[in-house]
C-alpha cells in the first residue's frame, strides 16, 4: 500500500507527537483492531498505553468511554468506518473526522460536531454516536487531555478526502 502524502495524512494539523491526538487515536485504534480481530490482547495494549500516561483512577473511566465509543460508533457507522494500526503516523480520513468529533466534543461546538459526525455515521444512530463522542470528549477533558482546535477550513478538507474503499489497516 502507498504511503499517504504527509499533506494528506495531516490536514488539520495534527501532530502525531501531541499527547491527547497521539493517546486518542493510539487506544481508538486497539479498540477497533480488538473488535475486528475478536483478540482481547489489542484491548489489553490499550489499558497499558492509557496506565502508562496517567494515573489508574483517570485511566479505568477513560478505558470504559473508548470501549462505548468504539462499539456505538461501528455500529452506527454508514460504512464500515476506516483505521490505520497503531503505529501508524498517519490519520486516514475516518480518523479525520473523529478527531473532528472529539475536538468539537470538547469545545462544545455543536455544528462541527455534527457535521463531522455526518459524513461518517447513519442518521438513524447520531443521537448514540454523538452521546458517546460527548462521553469520550469529557473524560478526555478530565484526564487532562484536550485535542487541539480542528478549524472549519480543516473540516472541510476532511470532508472532502477521498472515503476508504476498505478497512485501512
């Protein structure tokens, strides 16, 4: 597979060194290898990435929001919805956009929220999927974790990339 221009695999900025970006997407993406592997050592790389970077009692409630954030998502999801490993330095465009959620979650910004929310879930499950982006968003918040501000130009950008033909990993 062709490696992702870094002008395509960032286009809002992101940073993979940047803690709350790098602890979202790292632990996301054992949750989802998890779910399409059914192998639950994925899961426990995920516990000991979230033990390694903050204390026990912020990691166990924020353990609990990526497992409700990972399954409502898949299973609200218009199309199976797109991840790279976890050691991948580059988002694809499915993760665009939950960072896109996640940071709307966190500013409260609604509109980015949903439009974000919209080009990657059914309408018949936002209400869920938004629900739990909010969970996760707060316990990030509470754990110390803020995602830096996606900008609207940005979330355009995402919008318009190119969607997955198939899972990304």
């Amino acid at each position: 597979m062709p490696l992702p221009s870094p002008a395509a695999a960032r286009p809002v900025g992101y940073h993979v060194d940047a803690p709350a970006e790098n602890l979202l997407f790292s632990v996301y993406r054992c949750w989802m290898a998890g779910f399409a592997t059914s192998d639950a050592a994925c899961w426990d790389i995920a516990w000991e990435a979230l033990a390694r970077e903050m204390p026990e009692e912020n990691a166990k409630p924020l353990f609990g929001e990526f497992h409700h954030f990972t399954r409502t998502l898949r299973a609200h999801a218009a199309n199976e919805i797109g991840w790279r490993p976890a050691a991948c330095r580059a988002l694809c465009r499915d993760e665009c956009l939950i960072l896109a959620m996640v940071d709307a979650a966190q500013r409260e910004d609604r509109v980015q929220l949903l439009s974000a929310a919209s080009h990657l879930l059914k309408s018949d499950g936002l209400g869920k999927a938004l629900e739990a982006t909010v969970a996760l968003a707060k316990a990030m918040a509470r754990a110390g974790l803020f995602i830096a501000p996606v900008s609207a130009g940005a979330l355009d950008v995402m919008t318009r990339m190119k969607p997955p033909s198939a899972t990304t990993h």
